[in-house]
C-alpha cells in the first residue's frame, strides 16, 4: 500500500517506468494533497519518480484533504503546491483565488494532454482532469438469487424490494449501506438522489437555493427508506466503512464511487466468494425520473497561486509525468481514466453505465459548496426522526442562506 504521507528524494522507482530522474525539473520544490484511492495513489507514485538530488517530492494522501486544502492553500507561501481536485473542490479554492490559470504551463509542457481533460473556467485553463468518477450501485448476484430477487435493481424503488426480501429472508438485517457519514459524504448523496428528480437546486439565474420543495422532501424520504436497510450507525459510513463491510461479505447492496471498483473486485481484503458474485451497474433511477441519480466528477490536478513560479512549474512537470499512457497500462482498472491507453475494464463498468444512462455533471456552480456544507449538517435530523422533511429542508435553506450572504453570493 503507498504510504499515506511521504517525503521522495533521490531517484526512485515505483511503478517501474523508465522516466528519467528529475523528469528535467532542474529546481522546485514538489508537494501534493490530494483524497486517498489506488488511482490516486498511483498517480501521486509517478510524480514521485521526479525526485532526484536537489528535487524532493512530498505527498498527503488523506480523506480529510477537502477539510484542510483551503487553509494550507491560504498560507503564503502555500503548504502545499498541488491539490488533486474535482468539480466541487475547484470550485471552493477558485472561489478564493487559491489556484492559478495552468494556460502557459500546459503549453509549456502538456503536449501529451487531450482537449477533454481541460477544465476551462472563464476562458483560462484551471485544472487538467485525469479520470472520471460517479458513484453507482454495486450488487452481490448470489445474495440476491438466494433471496428470490430477479436481476439487478435498476430503480432504488427497486433496490428498497430486494432488500426486504434479503431481510425477510434471514440472509442479512442490514443489506444495503451508502456512503452517509455525516458533513459532505451525507450531503453528497442528497445531491444524487435529488439530482434524479432532474430538478434544480437553485432558482433560475440566482442563487437563491430551491430545494424545499416536494421533490426534496421525497429526496429525504426515499435516503431515509434506504437507511432503514443499513447499520445503524450508517452515519458513520465513509468511503473506507463501505468498502470494508462489502469486503467482509456484510452487504448485498451499496452505493460507493467507481474508484472503489477495482480494490473491492480484487482478492485482497475479501473472499473469492464475496469478488465472483460482486457486479458494477449503473446507479439507480427513482421516482418518475429517468437519469440515474448520480453525479458524475473528475478528479484533475490543479497547482496553487501561493508557490513560487519556479515551484509551480516543477510541480506541473511532476503531475504530467503522474498521468501519462505508461501510467494509466500499469494500472489500468483503478479508474476510467481520461488518457490515452486506457481500456474499458469490469471495475469501470459502473462509471460507464452511470454516464451512458444520463447522468448529470456535478453543479460547478460558486455557490453549490455553500449549499452541499449545508445540507451535510442538517438533514441527519430528519434520517434520524428528530424533525420533519419540511424542517430539516427549511433549515438546510437558512443555512445556506446565512453563508452565501456571508461569502457574497447572496445580499
């Protein structure tokens, strides 16, 4: 496993690859946070084979990386000269001018790069994305056939059905897990599934939010149909806790990130029976909609304003040698990668399905943080039966309210 936080110097080798040492960074310092994953981790690797005498190559690989970015970014100079980031993260540090227009150096060195990985925002290149991401359904074929259930859900009205009957059953009590930690996790699948209704979060041309509304009311209803199904202490369950309950064999239906994927198909951590019966669909419909009730994300490299030039450019060489074809052969199931050389794999599957079926962009939107912060701290009440819908939705709208008119965004 690459170690979560690692300081490189000298030349290294870790993924094998035969870039030269330094990668022709002649001087820079190199340091990286980003969120905690196999294709991270190995993109993180191959910037690290730059380290060479004079040229050290530091890394964070955290799941807290979206509680600390802002304030490390905000040092000047910045604790960190790169941030993996995604739609929503990009938004937050542009928001306050924390990462710079990447324009002169993709010139300079991005050659390689395809037109799809750049995130464009006003005109300027803001980050160079890597790999697409959504969170999907992943479903255990034998559990579900013990239990009498028919294929794989397709609908979460549907999955609601088959985890009664794996419950009726006496297979499982707690079937089903999301990813419903409360703050962002919890927020975050809100925004999936309301994102399945197809309505908006916003008021048109404003940003007055709109979700206390019949569609978001029937949003917190059908989360908390769902939960019904899982551990109870389901608002504990992050990325880590869901994998490690499929692993263990404790769940026939969740809703992780495809970049869980290829660590939950292999044989590490789990049983051959657990990864033969484990499939990858598209994530769920519900209600009257029909696009999945998914976001899809990328995760791309942005570079700080708070470094040094000489800084930044050391670091854009590091991150490109990160992300090239002989990067993404080497390790190729770890995510859909948006580079040349890679093939569609059984890991991916779920990412593929999601998008193929509709799935709308996260919002990129100034103010959807505010509103995603919000919601992560206010509708556990309602899941947890200490208020009403109605209320939880009212007080997630006076929250965000309060803060957009603190950041702006609001008068």
């Amino acid at each position: 496993m690459f170690l979560r936080s690692i300081t490189f110097a000298g030349a290294v080798s870790l993924l094998g690859s035969t870039a030269m040492a330094g990668c022709g960074i002649e001087a820079g310092n190199i340091s990286i946070l980003s969120n905690d994953f196999p294709a991270i981790q190995a993109v993180t690797a191959a910037a690290a084979e730059c380290a060479d005498d004079g040229i050290n190559v530091e890394a964070n690989l955290t799941q807290d990386h979206k509680d600390i970015m802002v304030a490390a970014l905000t040092a000047n100079p910045a604790q960190y000269s790169s941030v993996v980031v995604s739609n929503s993260t990009l938004v937050t540090l542009m928001n306050d001018g924390l990462v710079r227009s990447l324009d002169d150096l993709v010139a300079e060195h991005g050659a390689h790069l395809n037109k799809s990985q750049m995130i464009t925002v006003n005109g300027e290149v803001m980050a160079v994305a890597f790999m697409a991401n959504a969170q999907h359904l992943f479903a255990r074929t034998d559990v579900l056939e013990k239990a009498g259930v028919e294929g794989i859900p397709a609908s979460y009205e549907d999955v609601i059905a088959a985890a009664e009957a794996i419950r009726a059953s006496g297979l499982m009590e707690h079937p089903v897990a999301l990813n419903t930690k409360a703050g962002w996790n919890l927020a975050e699948e809100f925004v999936n599934m309301y994102m399945g209704t197809g309505a908006e979060f916003f008021k048109p041309g404003t940003a007055e939010a709109a979700i206390n509304n019949a569609d978001g009311v029937a949003t917190l209803e059908m989360l908390k149909s769902l939960v019904a199904y899982s551990n109870p202490d389901y608002l504990t369950f992050d990325s880590n806790a869901t994998q490690a309950e499929w692993e263990a064999g404790n769940l026939a239906l969740a809703i992780m990130w495809g970049s869980r994927g290829d660590a939950v198909l292999d044989a590490e951590g789990s049983t051959e029976m657990v990864t033969s019966n484990t499939v990858l669909t598209g994530a769920p419909t519900w209600g009257r909609g029909d696009r999945p009730a998914s976001t899809l994300w990328w995760d791309g490299i942005a570079i700080s304003a708070n470094v040094s030039d000489a800084d930044a450019e050391a670091t854009f060489m590091a991150m490109m040698n990160g992300i090239t074809t002989e990067v993404v052969k080497a390790n190729n199931d770890a995510a859909v990668w948006l580079i040349d050389g890679y093939e569609a794999s059984p890991a991916s599957a779920g990412v593929t399905a999601t998008a193929n079926g509709g799935a709308a962009p996260y919002p990129m939107l100034p103010f959807m943080g505010a509103l995603h912060t919000a919601l992560g701290a206010e509708i556990s009440d309602f899941l947890q039966g200490s208020e009403s819908a109605e209320q939880a939705l009212a007080d997630v709208e006076a929250a965000y309210t309060a803060a957009a008119k603190e950041q702006g965004f609001l008068q």
